[in-house]
C-alpha cells in the first residue's frame, strides 16, 4: 500500500483546476513595458479582431457625437486609404465631412455613418484596435450601391471589405457606435419612402415625387387647363351624338349606324374618366401613393383603388371604342357588298358583335392589372398603361391599335372599292341622286378614315419620339440628383435638366387622343341629325301647346 502525503494531493487538485482556468480564459492581455503588443495578447479565436496600432487619447467627435471609448486609431483608415495625412485629426475630420453629403440618401446613410465612424475612429485599446466584420462592410457597401456609381466612385475613396488586413472575416464583438444626430434627408425632388419598389434608381430610401420633375408646375397647370378643355368639349360632342341616337332610336336602332352609337358611348365614359382629375383632391388621390410618391406597378396592397378605376374607365373603354371602330368597317363591307339587305345579314351578327367588342378589352383590362403594368401620370392626371416600360406600352396598347388599323383598312377599301365599282359600271342605271349619293358616302368615308389614320400616325410617332428620346430624359435627371446630392456650402454645384420633354409635343398628344372621341361624334354632324333634334322639340312644342310640324327623314 502507497502511502500520499496530504500536502501533495491538496497541491495535484489545485494544479488540475487551474489548468482549464488557463487555458479557456479569452480576456488574458500580456503587455511588455514598452505597451508592444505581445504574440500571446490574443488567443486564436479573437486574433481576428484586432490588430496592432498606436492608440490615442483623444476628444474628437465623429459627425458631431461625442465616441463612446477614450482612446482610438488613425492606423487602419490612413493604410486602407493609402493616405498617411489622414493620420493628422483635423484631415481627418475633415475627410470625414466630404461623406457627409450621402446623408441625402437616408437608407444609405443610416448605415453608412456608423460604419464611418468605426472605421475612421475604431476603438484602441492597449496598443490594438478593433476592426469591422467584412460582413458589416458588405452590407453597407450593398446598402450605399451609390458608392459604386460615377461620380460618387471618383469622388470617395473605394473600400475592399475582402482585405482581411483591415476587416474581420469571423469576428464577433460589442462596440457600441456612436449615434449622430444627423439624420438623412431627401433631396427634392425626392422624397423620403419606405417601399422598395418606390426608391428611385440607387437613392436608397428616396423616391420621386409625385409631380412629374421633367415638367414644371407651369406646364402642369397648362396641360391640366387644355386636358379640362378639351375633353369637356370631347364629352359633349360624344354625348350629343348618344342623345341623338336616343331622340330617334326607331329610325337609328339599325346597324351599321348602331355601331356608332357604341363607339360614341365608350368615349362618353371614357371622358368622365379623364374629367375625373378635376374634383377637389382627386388627381392627388389618383396619381400618388400615400408617401406622395408616384403610383406604379398597380394595383398595389395598401393603396386606394382610385388610380385602377380610372385606368380601367379610360383603357377599357378606348380599347373597346377601338373594337366597335373595326366591327363598324366590316359592317359597312357587309352593307356595300349586301345592297340593302345588310339588316338581316347583321342581325344575325350582332350577339357576336357585341361579344368580341367587350370580350376583348376585358382580357387586355386583365393582363395589364395582373402583370402590374399600371402608372400614374401627374401630367395627364390619370393612370394608364405604363410609359417607362415601353415593352408593356407597345403590347398592351400600339399593337391592338395597330392591328385595328390594318383591318379596318383592309374592309373598308374593299368596301370602297366595291362602291366605286357599282358607281362606274351602272351609270345609265343608276340615277343622279343615287349615284351623287355613292360619291358622297366614298368621300365622307375617305374622310373620316385619313383622319383616324392621321390621329394613330401622331400618336406612333410621339411614342417613337419618347421611347428614343427616354434614356436621354432619365440619364439628364439622374445626372441632376446626383448633382444635388454632392452639393453643399462648401461646394456649390449648379445643378440643372439638361434634357427633357417638349411639353408642346405632350399637348398634341393629348390633344389627339380626344379628337378621335370628336371624329367618331361627326357622323351625327348631318341634316338628318338636324332633323331628328327639330322633331324632338317640335313633340315638345306639342306637349306645351305649340304646333310645329316637320317632314321627317331617317336617320343613317
């Protein structure tokens, strides 16, 4: 039997307790009396932290708040940089101030300041300074993608968050940030969002205004006043062919001349539409989101459904006016082709006149909503069919305009062709008056044809003019933003839109579109339609006692 002293095994327990003690303690700093940092200052799992540097005592501020620590670092930032000056505080500080611009991006800026401060005033202690996380610098840098764009780029110095010699690839620790009281703004003409989908291009945090910035308020309330005008006098043309069509519907219920009334009908509604804009607060609520940013990617949750309704009363009725348009030049390739027995002919038509009229302006309705290709438009006062997504345009309404175009031209000149055939080939037997009234119709038709296909060549042709010309508008405005958003005091930039829409060129456009509405209302414009309308009050001459008679004609 062995026989321990006490002595010894009290002092074996004590030496295997410590052990561990040792070897798991993380805060154990070992300094020389020179304060050089020692190669056992750090265990392995926090010598990715730090690094050697000469701290400072210091009373600086980083954008005006006061560090949470006493001592900091120049090292780090003066080696990134490659810049030795910005060991001096007062370079340093001011270095700092040139960042203070992108506070005109507050998503930007919320995160940028903080990670500023830690890197160009970390904290030191003991001879060694805390780094940031690459992973910090990466979302930051992701964050402030405008770091990466020109001018910004040649302006700040570029930060590499993969240099393991300045960022931490694993390391985890509790600096406290110190918290500025600068907080970021936008720059009008943008404004502060919380929506993604509203920030304007890489101005994080900020949108566009609802008022379109490439018109001034002048040509706003220019277009707004010729938009009020013009679709006033539009509404009441259209409707008083629609009260004429009523005022003797025996006479008028009768295709093709039905036809028209459809088409007066939709652009009716479809004035109301635009008219709409005009009630008090009403094209604010139409046009803009709730943070007054502009609507896009309708319908959207969270948002009125002004903006969807007035799309669907303007586009729906306009594509279907476009349907009718072409069911009416087939219908009169029936009725110059039938000689008179049109009637009978279309009749048996008609439910399927209607189903394609309707039916078609629906699914293209649904498409747009679906794919979310709705917008507003401050300066037309209305949400339409997105015009900066020139794909979404061309789809969803130049191309059925243009297919409606080419078949409505192809039954109308066979039509007018069969015309001027029965007018050669029977002179002798057709009378002056018939063959006088042939002529008149080939020409009336003619007429009202080179219209519509003048208002659809303007209406490509201002397209064409805007989608060549868009990238020079968003690239001068882009220009612009960033111009207000490096100008400050100390350097004052003279900021303008160098290039941007010809508000005469937005006029005309719009000045079009209600004289198609106009055009297609001329077809009541005649004697016949005079007297309907002396027959409709004569009947109320009657009613009050007054005797007035008139011979009466039929309508169409």
């Amino acid at each position: 039997m062995v026989v321990v002293p006490v002595v010894n095994v009290i002092f074996l327990i004590t030496l295997n307790s410590a052990i561990p003690l040792f070897n798991n303690s993380s805060n154990l700093v070992i300094t020389n009396s020179s304060h050089e940092l020692s190669p056992l200052a750090w265990p392995p799992t926090d010598g990715d932290c730090r690094r050697k540097a000469t701290c400072v005592s210091h009373n600086a501020t980083c954008f005006g708040v006061p560090l949470p620590y006493m001592e900091t670092s120049t090292d780090v930032v003066s080696n990134l940089f490659q810049n030795h000056n910005l060991a001096n505080f007062r370079v340093l500080e001011q270095d700092l101030q040139r960042w203070e611009s992108l506070r005109k991006i507050p998503k930007c800026w919320s995160i940028l300041q903080p990670f500023l401060c830690a890197l160009y005033m970390p904290k030191c202690e003991q001879e060694a300074v805390y780094l940031l996380t690459q992973k910090r610098c990466r979302y930051t840098m992701s964050t402030c993608k405008v770091l990466r764009e020109q001018p910004f780029a040649s302006i700040f110095p570029p930060i590499n968050c993969d240099d393991m010699k300045y960022f931490s690839g694993t390391c985890k620790h509790d600096v406290k940030d110190p918290k500025s009281n600068i907080t970021g703004e936008c720059v009008p003409p943008l404004i502060q969002t919380g929506d993604a989908k509203s920030e304007y291009d890489v101005v994080t945090g900020c949108g566009v205004q609802c008022q379109d910035p490439l018109y001034t308020e002048d040509e706003h309330d220019l277009i707004h006043g010729r938009i009020a005008w013009i679709a006033t006098i539009s509404l009441l043309s259209n409707l008083f062919a629609v009260v004429t069509f009523i005022i003797d519907w025996p006479s008028a219920n009768k295709y093709p001349a039905l036809i028209i009334f459809y088409i007066n009908i939709c652009f009716v509604i479809s004035n109301m539409g635009w008219l709409v804009q005009f009630f008090p607060n009403a094209r604010e609520d139409i046009v803009c989101k709730k943070d007054m940013t502009l609507r896009r990617f309708q319908p959207s949750q969270g948002e009125s459904l002004s903006c969807v309704i007035v799309f669907i009363i303007i586009y729906y009725f306009i594509m279907a006016a476009i349907v009718w348009f072409v069911i009416l030049t087939y219908a009169w390739h029936l009725w110059f082709r039938a000689l008179g027995k049109i009637q009978e002919r279309v009749d048996k038509k008609g439910a399927y006149f209607h189903l394609v009229a309707w039916s078609l302006p629906a699914v293209l309705t649904i498409v747009t909503m679906a794919s979310g290709q709705i917008e507003g438009n401050s300066v037309a006062g209305i949400c339409f069919v997105r015009s900066s997504h020139w794909g979404a345009r061309v789809a969803l309404l130049l191309v059925p305009i243009a297919a409606a175009v080419f078949i409505s031209g192809y039954y109308l000149s066979r039509g007018i062709l069969f015309l001027y055939r029965i007018k050669k080939d029977s002179q002798q037997i057709l009378s002056e008056k018939a063959s006088s009234k042939i002529r008149e119709m080939i020409i009336r038709i003619m007429i009202f044809y080179f219209f519509c296909v003048s208002f659809v060549f303007m209406t490509f042709l201002f397209h064409l003019y805007e989608f060549s010309s868009e990238e020079s508008w968003q690239k001068s405005f882009r220009n612009y933003i960033f111009c207000l958003i490096l100008q400050s005091k100390s350097e004052p930039r003279e900021c303008e839109i160098d290039s941007k829409p010809n508000s005469a060129f937005t006029q005309l456009h719009l000045l079009i579109m209600f004289a198609a509405g106009i055009n297609m209302s001329s077809w009541v414009w005649t004697r016949s339609a005079l007297y309907t309308w002396k027959r409709f009050f004569n009947s109320l001459y009657r009613k009050i006692g007054l005797g007035y008679t008139i011979k009466t004609e039929r309508f169409f």
